[in-house]
C-alpha cells in the first residue's frame, strides 16, 4: 500500500526495490490462481520528491515501468490508484481551475482529477488498454486532525454531492475506471469515533447511515449497469 511514502515502505521508498517483491507476489498468486486479478498497490497522491518522506506517485510509476523493458507490466494486471481530493470539488483540478477553498489546493495531489495524470502514465508507456481501479476515495466532514483540517469545511451533504459527482465523473468522463471503493464506510473499527479518520466514514459509529452512503446506494445500480462498480 501507497508505495512512495517512506512510512509504508520501511523507510526506503525504491521502485527497483519493489520490482522483486511485485514478480514474486504475482507469480505466486497466478500459481496458485491462474486467473486471478493482481491489483497495482495505490500510490499515495502526491507531486514532492523527498526520499526520506515521500515521492511523487507519477514517477514511481514511470521509473518502475520503465525498468528491465517495462518487467513489471507483466505482474498486475490493474492499476490501483488513490483519489483523494483534500477538501475540493472533483470538477477542480490544478492548475487549470483550483478551488477556492480556504487551503490545500496549490498542488496537484489535492485533487480528485490527479488520476487522470496516472493513466496518461499507462498511456506513455504503451499500456492504454490498462483497466485502472479507484482502491481508494473519499471527503472527510468534521474536523478530527489536522492533518485533514479541510473536513472542517465539508458538510454531510456536500461529502454526498462530492461522492455522488465522483462517480458520474467516472462514468461519463473517465471510462479507464474500471472499479472506486470509498473510503471508508465506518471507523468504529477503530476504536474511537473521534479518530483521525472518521470524518471520512459514510456511517455514524452506530452504523445509521449518512447522507453519502444513502446517496451512493441510490446511484449504485446507476452505475452497475454502466459496467463501473462501487463499493
């Protein structure tokens, strides 16, 4: 998970490091289940190149793709990508229309549309036909860290309209998106309904549902029926 962010890597963020561990995951997996989908782990949205922190999703991609002749497009078979969008529309995107929120929104990684950067990567190295999968998406309401200190702005009902207009993005827009899991449903499972992340849940702790997870479950056959799934 999220690759290139040294908190995730034991310290060392290295797409050649990563070309081994790929090849024997996959190769055991399809031994075991010929047939078996290996998902790209989502990188972390992010344009920063500090190697003792984090790098930038873009090219940790490329640099593994590009190496031994493009190896490592023959170990998965779908690439995972992460959405997250700080506390901004999915219309805006930067530099050609940031939001005008009350921050997070001078980089490219605070926006829903930073995937569309990835696949152009796919495309680049000659795998356009690559479905891509959204492993993980969402907005948090509430603030409960500062580290998502933009939830203090989004209410339930614009975390619903945000979610709901993610899909009709992706289904009208975005046709490489083969599959976006929202995250998350609940942090009950956590521990603490004031945790860090719980203003992404789309449930309160007692699992009554909020406006995004009413919204999404009336759009979901919507989408099903497009061939896009959701969960």
């Amino acid at each position: 998970n999220e690759p290139n962010l040294v908190d995730e890597t034991n310290g060392r963020i290295d797409p050649a490091g990563f070309l081994p561990v790929l090849r024997a995951g996959s190769l055991a997996v399809h031994a075991a289940d010929h047939d078996a989908l290996i998902v790209f782990p989502g990188l972390a949205p992010n344009s920063l190149m500090y190697d003792d922190w984090a790098m930038a999703d873009d090219w940790y991609l490329e640099a593994l793709l590009q190496l031994n002749n493009g190896e490592a497009a023959r170990y998965f078979d779908v690439l995972g990508v992460h959405a997250y969008s700080a506390g901004n529309a999915p219309d805006t995107y930067w530099p050609g229309n940031p939001a005008e929120t009350p921050g997070w929104n001078e980089a490219p990684e605070f926006y829903f549309r930073r995937i569309e950067r990835m696949h152009t990567v796919l495309v680049d190295q000659g795998l356009t036909d690559m479905p891509v999968w959204i492993t993980e998406f969402g907005w948090p309401s509430g603030n409960y860290a500062t580290t998502y200190g933009y939830g203090e702005w989004i209410t339930r009902a614009m975390q619903a309209d945000y979610l709901v207009r993610a899909f009709e993005i992706m289904r009208t827009e975005l046709h490489w998106v083969q599959n976006a899991i929202v995250w998350h449903l609940n942090t009950a499972a956590y521990g603490s309904p004031g945790h860090a992340f719980t203003g992404f849940s789309v449930t309160s702790a007692e699992g009554q549902p909020y406006p995004a997870f009413t919204a999404i479950s009336a759009n979901a056959a919507i989408w099903r029926s497009d061939g896009h799934q959701s969960e």
